[in-house]
C-alpha cells in the first residue's frame, strides 16, 4: 500500500472506481515501469478507505525473480484459492500475471469457483484485448497506464506555478516516468536509468518472446522508428532505407518488429482518418514513443528534435484523457491531429513557432467545415492569440486545461 506522503494519480483512480466490485478483471496495461503496480496500491489504499478488511485484500507480485521457473498456473490458481477463508468478498490485486503462461484461465477459475474481485497488471502483449478475450469472454476492463502526464510531474516534483515554463523544458528533457520524477538526478543518470529501462522492456518482452534471430537489424528498425517519429512511412520504407545501408530485411520482418514493439508499449501507432470519407486509413501511418525521454537516452538531446517531441507530447497528452487519436487528411491537407471521445473531436497543430509556417498550420484547420474546437499547440508564448476561432495556444497552457 502507498506511503502517506506519496502522491495519487487521481484521474487513474478516478477512472477505475466505478468498477470495483463490478464483476470483470480490472487489467492495468502499459509500458514497463509506467506506475502500474504503484496504481494496484492506490486501488489496496482505497480499499481499505472503504472499509475492507486487510485480511480480504491478496496482493502478489509474479515477477520471473517471485516465481519458480516450474510455476504453473495451476499453481497461480491453487495458491490463490487457498488464501480465500470465507464465503465474504476477497480482492485479489496480481502485479506482472504476463509471467504466468495461462494466467487468464486461472483467473477465470477463479471467477467461477470463488467470490473475487481481481485487478492484475502486465506490460507487454499478453494481457491485449486478442490474447484474453477467448478466456475471459467480455468480463474485463483494460486500464491503459502512461508516464507521467505534464499534470502529474508537476505534483510529483511539487512545483507550483511560478515558473511553469521552465518547469515544461525539464519535463521535456527528464520525460514522465516516476521513477525519474521521485528522484534528484542529473540528466546523464536519469538517461542511464531511462536506458536500463528501454534494454529491460526489449530483453524481457520482445527479444525473450519472439523469434528474433538477427538483433542486429532489430536494433537498426528501433532507432528508425524513434529518430523519424512523427514522420508518416512505411514497413516497406524501412526495409528499403536499410537496403541503401546494405542491411538487406523482408518487409514482414520489418511489420513483425513494428507489431512487437507496440505489444510492448514502446511505441504507438496513430493512423490516418479521412475527414471527408469519415474512415480511418491503414497506409503510411505515424509512431510515437510511449515517453520521450527513451529517444534522448537512446539519442541524446538535440533541439532538431524539438517538433517532433511536442507532437510526442501532444500525442501522449491526447491518449491520457480517453480520445482516440489519429492523423487527419483533408483533401491534400494533413491535420496532426484529430482527436475523437465519444461525441467529442478536437483538431490540432502542433508547431514550435508559429510565424515561421503560420499559413499552413492555420490554413490547414480553417479548411475543415465543421463546428469543432480547433487549436495551434505552440512553444512559442508570443504566438498566443485567437484566428478566426482557431485557438493558438502554449503548450503549457495546453495541458494544465482542464477540459479542451
């Protein structure tokens, strides 16, 4: 359970509330080292805010160094049941179930034989809508967890409003993952912890679980993607880029590294959307890392990065709150971003300074014909204004708002 004075991310526990004790598995999904197992404790903490016995609340971590390498999930299944005493409500909150090959169907057991409410956590494909529907049927939820939002660092660093704008530039240059945010450390140690990570999430979920014979290769179609994130291409690209390397690849080689890696949260995938034929398009789509600061502990920090960090950014921002989000195209024209929630869109250009392409970022938002909210994210403060109802705003600004 959490400390005292540590910090709750609340639109996570938010989120989450309305279904406890709701009868399907809370699964807390995202890339290594987000915050998930920190969020399971949040959920023990509000548990017993509630007035649950601690006796009723298991919690156990299944980490390859916490379980034998004969664990079954027979065995996930026997030990759990064990512990369950009485005919009352146990909550079973499982850090890392990936671990288990068949989790899934012990936890379905244990929905049929006891009275459980089960949260889990697992950071890589294994725990996707695909691998889990076949056990457990519609009787789940997934949670999506990201790094640190802009939001979120602030609090974790307590800093106040003095000087946000310099607060944004080390949230760029750290990025969002606690770890980084809960402790006091230059830039190079934080980027050597960032690495570690980034080496952890390709050894333990992508290199251990596919057939990967040629690392080499792998490694060269990883660096692609972070340096040209932001960029439209293609498998087919790629494989051509290393072809002019003399690194010859196949093209499904290339497909099946970009689909491991997004197994693996490292990336995202955002797909382009026809505003006009309302359809989503499945040709030169974009990527962006699931925390900026892998592509500088990968890369380095160069200010030539700097554009496609604040789409990474905005991109990030965009998935935290619930949108679904994609590249628009409009005739000839590209929109960054189209942001779609329910009955919500939202269209937006992200650009470090506007004067510099001012007629394309505002030309390419007043094109579409519709009454949504429309914004031009900027780093720039002296940008700031109103055009004919296109919003151009300061990044900051952008994602301390409370609602777009």
């Amino acid at each position: 359970m959490l400390k005292n004075d540590l910090i709750v991310r609340q639109d996570y526990l938010d989120y989450i509330r309305p279904f406890i004790n709701v009868n399907i598995v809370k699964i807390i999904v995202g890339v290594r080292r987000s915050g998930k197992s920190y969020i399971l404790d949040m959920i023990g903490d509000e548990l017993l805010i509630n007035g649950i016995n601690l006796n009723h609340i298991i919690y156990r971590l299944f980490t390859s160094v916490e379980v034998d390498d004969g664990y079954t999930k027979k065995d996930m299944y026997n030990e759990l049941k064990n512990q369950i005493q009485d005919k009352e409500k146990y909550y079973l909150l499982l850090d890392e179930v990936q671990e288990i090959e068949g989790w899934e169907q012990a936890i379905n057991s244990l929905f049929e034989t006891c009275n459980v409410d089960i949260f889990v956590t697992g950071s890589n494909s294994k725990l996707t809508s695909e691998h889990i529907s076949s056990y457990l049927s519609r009787r789940y939820v997934l949670v999506p967890t990201y790094t640190l939002s802009f939001k979120e660092y602030l609090k974790f660093k307590k800093i106040g409003n003095d000087d946000l704008d310099e607060a944004y530039r080390e949230y760029v240059k750290f990025g969002g993952f606690p770890l980084i945010a809960t402790s006091k450390l230059n830039f190079q140690n934080a980027y050597q912890i960032v690495e570690d990570i980034y080496y952890s999430i390709i050894t333990k979920d992508v290199l251990s679980n596919h057939p990967i014979k040629d690392v080499e290769k792998f490694n060269r179609v990883v660096k692609y993607l972070m340096d040209n994130m932001g960029k439209t291409f293609s498998a087919n690209s790629i494989a051509k880029y290393l072809k002019e390397q003399h690194k010859e690849i196949s093209v499904e080689a290339v497909y099946n590294y970009i689909t491991w890696l997004k197994d693996s949260f490292i990336i995202y995938e955002c797909n382009r959307y026809d505003l006009q034929g309302k359809s989503i398009l499945k040709t030169q789509e974009k990527y962006y890392l699931s925390d900026i600061s892998l592509r500088f502990a990968i890369f380095g920090y160069n200010k030539k990065m700097d554009a496609s960090i604040l789409e990474n950014i905005i991109y990030l921002e965009l998935k935290r709150r619930g949108y679904e989000v994609y590249v628009g195209k409009n005739n000839d024209k590209e929109i960054d971003f189209v942001a779609k929630r329910k009955d919500d869109e939202i269209q937006i250009q992200a650009t470090v300074s506007l004067p510099d392409n001012s007629e394309r970022e505002i030309k390419n938002l007043s094109s579409i014909n519709d009454f949504n909210h429309k914004y031009v994210v900027t780093t720039n403060r002296n940008d700031v204004q109103n055009i004919n109802g296109i919003k151009v705003v300061h990044i900051v600004d952008f994602l301390l708002m409370e609602n777009w």
